[in-house]
C-alpha cells in the first residue's frame, strides 16, 4: 500500500509528510505529541488485556494491535457531543471518548456486559453482533435531525460486516434521510480467517456510490490522515451534508481474538510487511526528524503507559464478582413479578448453604 | 362513548399519544401516507407531519434497528411490522439488541420502542401473513409482551404502551380489527399489565388473548350447563399469574386457547405454572386447544387449524372427563 490518487495519506511509514489536494490538517506540535501519547497508551492497555486474557484473567480480548492509528484519529475528530457506535475493538476510540478502560476490561473478565454510561461519554456500548449498531447510529442520527442539533453520529464497523444485511439497510436509511452519520470502516483485511476477497470484489469505499453517497478510503494507520478526513466527514455531516463512508485501510496486526490462531490462516510475510507501515512508529520519526520531541519526552510517554498498564491490572485484578442477584437487575426499567420471584427464591437457596 | 371498530381504536390511542408527547413517533412500512395496510395509522401523517409519522424503506431490521437509535436519542418510536410473518428480518435488533441494551447498560439507556405487530389468521391470506409469533418474544427476557381483544382495551393498552419505558411487543388481532364496540375515550383503562375476568363462571377457567377471547366468550355463551369463566389475559410478560391463579383455584378446571401451536406454545407457560399454582385444587389437568404442531396452512384450510367454539367445547367437556 503506497500512496495513490485512491488513498489518502498525510504521514508516510517513514514519517514524511505528504499533502493531498481535498485534505489537509495543521497540526501543532504539541497536537502531534498528544496523538502520538494516545496511541502509546492505548497499544499499553491493550497489551496488558492480552496478558490478562494469557493469565486467564479475561475470559478472551480482542485486541486493536495495528489499529491505533485508525481508532485515535477518527476518535480525536469528534466533537464533544458528537456521539460514536462502536463494535468490540474500539478500545482507542472508548479512550477518546474517556471511558475508564476497566469498563472493558469489566465486560471482556465478564463482571458486566460493558456498563458504562452511554449518554456520559456519548459513546454507545460494544456491539459483539457485527453489524447491529450501524442501525442505532442512523436511528440516532435521524433524531439528531429532529432536534434540529448539529451532531454528528459516528459508527465503527469492519470490513467483513459489510456483508451484513444491517450494514447495507443502514446505508440505504442513511441515504434516503440524509442522515448525519459517518461510516468508519477499519478494513483491517482479516475477518477471522476470512481474507476480504470473501466479502468484497470491489475495494469497500467505493460501495458508498452506489448507495448515492461519498466513500473514501484512508491510510488507516496514518493517524493524521484518519483526522483529517473524519474531520471532514463529521463537519459534511453536522452541515446537513449526508452520510460519507470513510474506509480506513489497515491490518489487524495480531489474532481476530486470544481465542483466534491466525499462523492457520494467513502468511508470516504478510504480517512482517505491515509492520513497515507502524502506525505509532511513523508518528515517532515525525516527530524526531522534526524535532518536536525529545528522548526525554519519549521515555516520559513509555513510563505513563508503563503505569498505565500497571494500573489497569490492578484495578482490573480488584474488581469484585457481582453479587448473583444482580442477574436479576436491570432487565426491566421497574419491579417485574416473575423476575422478582425467581430473586428471591434464589437467594433463600443460597442462604440455605450458609447454615 | 364513541363506538369504535378495534383499528379505529387504536388510532385514536396513537393520536392522543402522540398529542400527549412529541416525542412519540411512529414509523413503519406504509404507515404514512397509506395509513397502514390496515389503516391503523389513518390520517396521523396529515396531521403530524412526516417527521413523526415516518414511511421507512422495505426493511424490518432497519425499523427495529433505527428505532433503537431514536430512542437512545430520546425518541419513543411506535413501529409497525405490516404482518406477523415478516417481523423475523427483524429478529436479531429485538431479541439482541433491544431487549438487552437496557441491561447492558446497568440501567442507564431505557429503550421505550413499541412493536405493532398484527396477528393471528382467520382473514383468508396468503402464507406468512397468518402466524402468531407470541412464544418467540415472551421467551426473550427485556421485553414486554401484549395483546389486546377488543376495541377498549386497544384505546387504552396502546397509550399505556407508549408510556412504560420498557420495549413492547404489541400485539393486534387483524381479523378483529373491524369488530366494532363503545369505548369510553375518557375513561382510565385497566393497567396494562393486568388480566382481566371478562365473563364470570364458576365451573370452569378458559385462558385466552388477543383473537381467541371472542372465540372463549362465544363458546362460554354457547355452553349449557356448565358455568364457565373466561379470562383475558392482556399482558403475556409480565403475567399476572394471581388473576389467573385465583380464577383456577375457584373453578379447578382450565383451558388455554390461542392460535398459535400447542407445541411449546404459550399455553404451555401457563398450564405449568398454574398446575405449581394451583395443584391441590385442580380436578382435572390444564388442557390445551391451540393450532396443530404444523406451519399454518394454506387459507382454505385454515378453519382446521384455528381453534373455533366448537373446538373449545370439546376441550371443556373433556376437562370434565376426568
């Protein structure tokens, strides 16, 4: 993957800057060590949820490795109130938007389905059956335009959940109410085991035509250009433009989950040929070329997220089991007979065994 | 007063909702400028505009799927699926998404979607628009599940549907959408999820909803002899298993009658529990009449397959049998 008419790239892998004649980003320095700061700290969680899942901590992880860049930039493009429907990778995005890695962590160790506040973070809950929540983001957004707000609605997916009948209905609402929805599609190449020559024999943005709306397709792991053009798109969309698809072109680096075993399926020379293309490297030779940063600064960013991982495991180890009867909770939005009965049948079982 | 058919009912129970809250929205295939292949939604786009009153693309999923959207916006769709047959598209944003998106969240994303769905056969269609899906949903914990008999009940249920915070699966008898009845508009109905004694017996308890309540009653009046209670269930889940407990105990003797297969149908829910319930004072087991273990037939035999008065006479006399 090189730069190309057909792909937008504003950081090559070396970390040279390149400029594209529809977007363009001016970025501070001390933006540029911010970026670069999120995507340290969210690889760092995420390698730590790997080695929790390894020590049998997390029931299973699905790590973003490879992704950051992708997930960073188009997290940082929102707007405070713009709001995002996530799948179950968006662990960059979830930092973005300040939800508290150990929601999770709390979902993947299974003491909760996720929990956290959808409306506090404007960032919905993780979405495992592929494809669902491009409807929710095109709902939401249909009623962004009732209240006549300017917010945009910004929803993740992959590019095997482009096969989805969801996927495709969601473009269709979209397009037809012009809703102010943004597609994020991280083509990360591997659904599982299944190359994206099972999903698709046209490249996934170019799809966006022919639903009636415009489809990009960005260097995923160019954290400059994944702001740059989710930037637009956002705007496009709180401007009462209409929906964009945004396909970011990226590589899941590791396995689809601690459950997957990608050596079955896919060549080692592919893998060491992305990681040429480091999304977190490249914004390292940027800055230092450029000197915008020092060594003092790197190491300083290493150490937080080194505590950062720390952190996260203990506060990952502390959290406690759910007392059983919270099964019973929240199911209905007050006291339901059944439920209540069943509770409390239960709980006297349980205080059987005590005596 | 006002004499009402049931469909009529239903839209005025919309239009007051709608008039009652902005918030509310109705969406669905046809539902806008046609009204709804059964005119429920007459005249609600004229008068509330397109906004509210929201004709979708041809996508069952896409409703269910947009209204989750819209309600985790702050909106409370009431959406349409135009036949029972055609709500299985639709399956995975209700039985994954909606009912569990409340509790996924620890309570802190409500998800207030009604799901008008028309039901039951008797009408004469063609395949997939006779079915009676209820089982489906009331094994899905996260929603609510009801269904409504008659024209007063229709004014009211809908209303109180649109008001609870929970999702809804409603349920709408089509081939008693033209019986007409005397709806008091002003009167406050019965909570929605409460069941209610329609015709008082001593002899016997028949458990029926949505069409078959007619059927039951029909059959009660047709009976002579035996004195026979006939219960409205309303609300499918929750249930209010006293009601239906205290009526059994009495009598000690039940049937369930609905459409749907006797097979692992609804019936069998209520026969299990109120047996737990009611053990010592049954005379006879709970007996239920339904449709055949078989996909609805082709229209010309479909009288066969619908239980009708005197299929539910038979299961009387048969509970005295024993």
């Amino acid at each position: 993957m090189t730069a190309s008419p057909e792909l937008v790239q504003l950081l090559t892998p070396e970390g040279e800057r390149v400029e594209h004649p529809d977007y363009d980003i001016e970025l501070t320095a001390e933006e540029v060590r911010s970026l670069y700061r999120d995507l340290v700290l969210v690889r760092r969680v995420d390698l730590e949820a790997v080695s929790l899942q390894r020590q049998g901590e997390l029931g299973i992880w699905a790590s973003l490795l490879g992704q950051e860049a992708a997930q960073i930039g188009s997290g940082r493009a929102m707007a405070e109130t713009d709001m995002a429907f996530p799948t179950y990778r968006e662990h960059g995005v979830a930092w973005c938007r300040g939800v508290d890695p150990l929601y999770l962590l709390g979902l993947f160790r299974g003491v909760h389905n996720g929990g956290w506040d959808p409306y506090e973070h404007n960032f919905g809950l993780y979405t495992i059956v592929i494809g669902a929540q491009t409807l929710h983001a095109v709902g939401y957004a249909m009623g962004v335009q009732r209240d006549g707000a300017e917010t945009a609605t910004i929803v993740y997916f992959g590019d095997g959940a482009t096969s989805q009948g969801d996927v495709n209905e969601s473009f269709i609402w979209a397009s037809v109410t012009n809703a102010p929805v943004v597609f994020f599609c991280q083509n990360n190449q591997w659904a599982i085991s299944e190359p994206l020559e099972k999903q698709t024999r046209i490249p996934l943005y170019k799809r966006a035509s022919g639903f009636g709306f415009p489809g990009v397709r960005v260097d995923g792991n160019d954290v400059f250009a994944c702001l740059a053009v989710t930037r637009k798109a956002l705007a496009d969309a709180r401007a009462g433009q209409g929906p964009t698809l945004v396909e970011a072109f990226t590589y899941r680096m590791g396995a689809h989950t601690t459950s997957d075993d990608p050596t079955r399926y896919r060549m080692a020379a592919e893998l060491e040929a992305w990681k040429l293309k480091d999304p977190i490297e490249r914004v390292k030779a940027y800055l230092f070329k450029n000197q915008l940063a020092d060594q003092a600064f790197f190491d300083k960013v290493d150490e937080e997220a080194d505590q950062l991982g720390r952190d996260t495991r203990r506060r990952c180890l502390e959290l406690p089991d759910p007392e059983p009867v919270a099964i019973f909770e929240n199911v209905y939005s007050g006291p339901h007979a059944t439920l209540e009965e069943e509770r409390d049948q239960y709980a006297s079982y349980l205080a059987g065994f005590a005596e | 007063m006002t004499t009402l058919t049931l469909a009529k009912a239903l839209n005025e129970g919309l239009r007051r909702s709608m008039e009652a809250d902005s918030k509310v929205l109705v969406m669905g295939e046809d539902v806008g400028k046609l009204g709804g292949v059964f005119r429920v939604t007459d005249g609600l786009q004229k008068d509330f505009g397109e906004d509210r009153v929201i004709d979708t693309p041809l996508a069952e999923s896409g409703i269910i799927g947009t209204a989750i959207g819209l309600a985790l916006r702050g909106y409370r769709p009431v959406c349409e699926i135009q036949f029972d047959g055609f709500v299985f598209p639709a399956a995975d944003q209700i039985i994954t998404q909606l009912a569990k998106m409340p509790l996924r969240s620890l309570g802190h994303v409500k998800l207030p979607v009604v799901i008008r769905i028309p039901c039951g056969g008797g009408i004469g269609a063609v395949e997939h628009h006779s079915e009676s899906p209820e089982a489906y949903f009331t094994h899905t914990a996260g929603l609510r599940v009801v269904a409504c008999s008659n024209p007063a009940d229709a004014y009211s249920m809908i209303q109180d549907a649109v008001r609870i915070d929970d999702p809804i699966i409603f349920f709408e008898p089509k081939r008693r959408y033209w019986d007409k009845a005397e709806v008091d508009l002003s009167a406050p109905g019965l909570p929605l999820d409460r069941a209610r004694v329609v015709r008082q017996g001593d002899d016997v308890t028949l458990l029926a909803y949505g069409p078959m309540v007619k059927t039951c009653l029909e059959a009660a009046a047709a009976e002579e002899g035996r004195s026979i209670e006939v219960i409205d269930v309303r609300s499918l889940n929750p249930l209010d298993s006293g009601v239906l407990a205290e009526s059994v105990r009495r009598t000690g003797r039940c049937v369930v009658v609905h459409e749907a297969p006797v097979f692992n149908g609804y019936g069998a829910e209520l026969a299990a529990r109120l047996t737990e319930m009611c053990f010592y004072h049954l005379e006879a087991p709970i007996l239920r009449v339904g449709g055949f273990s078989t996909p609805y037939p082709p229209s010309r035999l479909e009288d066969h397959y619908l239980p009708d008065l005197d299929r539910v006479l038979d299961a009387v006399d048969r509970v005295f049998a024993y």
